[in-house]
C-alpha cells in the first residue's frame, strides 16, 4: 500500500471541487485551488464558468499543452519568481518544515483560517449576485464571476507574499524577532525629554535554543555519552526513541531484546 498524508511537501497542487445543482450553469462548479503542500496552502474560488484564471496561478506552458494560458506568470518548476503563486506558496511552507515547525505551522493554519473565512463570505455574495444577474444577462454574469476569480486569486498571491515576508522576518537566522517595546523619542523635545527613548527602534531578537531532539542526539554520540551530564528531570529513554525514530530506527528493539530494562 502507498499511503501518503494529506499534507505533503512534494504536492505540486490541491483542490476542493464543489458541485452545486441549484446554481445557474456556469456556477455549479466551484473550485477551491491551491498550488503546493495543501496543510500549508490557501485556497483560492474558481467557477467552473469562468473564461479566465489569476495570471499568477498560469503557466505559460502548462502541464498539459491545452492548460497553458499566454499570460501566466513568468517561471516554472525551476526558475523562481515572485510573480507565481506557485513560488509564493512553496516559500510559506518551507519557513514551515524543519526546526521552526512549531513556531510557524500555528500561525500558517490561523492565517489561513482568517483569509478563508473572508473569501467563503465572498463567494457567498458573488454567488447571490451573479445568480441574479445570469437571469436577465447570462454574458455579463459570467464576466462577473471571471472578474472576480481573477482579482481574488491575484490579491491572494501578494497577500501570502507579504505573509512569507513576515514570517521570514520573525524568524530569520534562527532568532524569534518581535517587534521592539522601547519608546521612539520626539526630535523636536528638549534634551532633558530624551531620557529612556531612542531614535530608532530595533526589535528584540530572542534565541530559540536547541530542541530536545537535540539533546538526545547529542548526548547519544559515543563519545559524548558518558562525558555530559544529563539534566535531572529529563527522560532519556524517550529522547532516545525520539532519536532512534527520527533515524528510522526500530525504536524499541532494545527493550524487546531484553537489552534495556528498568529495574
């Protein structure tokens, strides 16, 4: 069996389809699209009547040669660029996996909560209007809907942007970076009004420390093992198995084996 979670990093693209019979035709279909990881990805509303897509969700080429469209955003799989929500997408799941994982999945899956709440909101409104418009002016109706699956997914594209910026900022070089506490000082106050404020304020930069996983590797190492001492309280069983799992080891060999004990 090939099994694989629903979440997963080398996923070029995700979608939910919705299949609505009480709509008018070119609305029936609604897809909820995003490139990428989908544990990490917002999705953006296409109708399925819809005549164009987000140049940034395009590709000039296409996976198949009838899906190219002439004015998708510059770069592939290959060469980068800010343009493609593709590469936006991949870069907030990045600053995900590895060692900030804790720090920066939460935040990815509140950000995604807020801006797909906003965007069911306006699907429902969109869906009230263009259903009403279909009945007098089908072809305006279908304008609409286009127009609005266009500007939509463009505006997601520079939103999840600016998001990547953030979360590389508050998470560059290891350090966890919150904004500065301190009080910026009034340049035209008199000098004995500057004390306790600055002329520019820097944020605070926190280190993060080493993981538990960390640790036990560390203090595993043979020619460690003996040589640190190992905090009281800690469970060096368990990190070791942490360890021994993060290796692809068995990680309880040892006890089946009557190696390791408790007394």
């Amino acid at each position: 069996v090939n099994e694989r979670t629903v979440g997963v990093q080398q996923t070029a693209w995700t979608f939910l389809a919705q299949s609505r019979a009480n709509m008018p035709d070119p609305m029936k279909a609604l897809l909820w699209f995003a490139p990428d990881d989908s544990s990490t990805a917002v999705r953006t509303p296409l109708y399925g009547g819809a005549t164009a897509i987000p140049p940034s969700f395009g590709d000039r080429v296409g996976q198949e040669p009838g899906a190219a469209v002439s004015y998708g955003a510059p770069g592939d799989a290959f060469n980068m660029s800010f343009e493609s929500a593709f590469w936006v997408y991949n870069m907030v799941a990045n600053i995900a996996y590895g060692e900030r994982y804790k720090d920066v999945f939460p935040l990815i899956q509140s950000k995604i909560a807020e801006i797909q709440n906003q965007l069911f909101e306006a699907v429902e409104k969109v869906d009230k209007e263009a259903s009403e418009l279909y009945k007098t002016d089908p072809a305006k109706a279908i304008a609409n809907i286009t127009q609005f699956g266009v500007q939509t997914g463009e505006k997601l594209t520079k939103d999840w942007l600016k998001f990547w910026m953030f979360l590389f900022a508050t998470t560059r070089d290891g350090f966890t970076i919150t904004p500065s506490t301190g009080k910026l000082c009034d340049p035209n106050a008199p000098v004995d009004q500057l004390k306790g404020c600055f002329s520019r304020l820097d944020p605070t930069a926190t280190t993060s420390g080493y993981t538990s996983y960390w640790y036990a590797r560390m203090i595993s190492l043979p020619a460690n093992k003996y040589k640190y001492h190992v905090p009281a309280g800690v469970d060096l069983d368990t990190l070791e198995r942490q360890v021994a799992i993060m290796e692809g080891k068995d990680a309880y060999a040892l006890y089946r084996n009557g190696v390791r004990r408790r007394s």
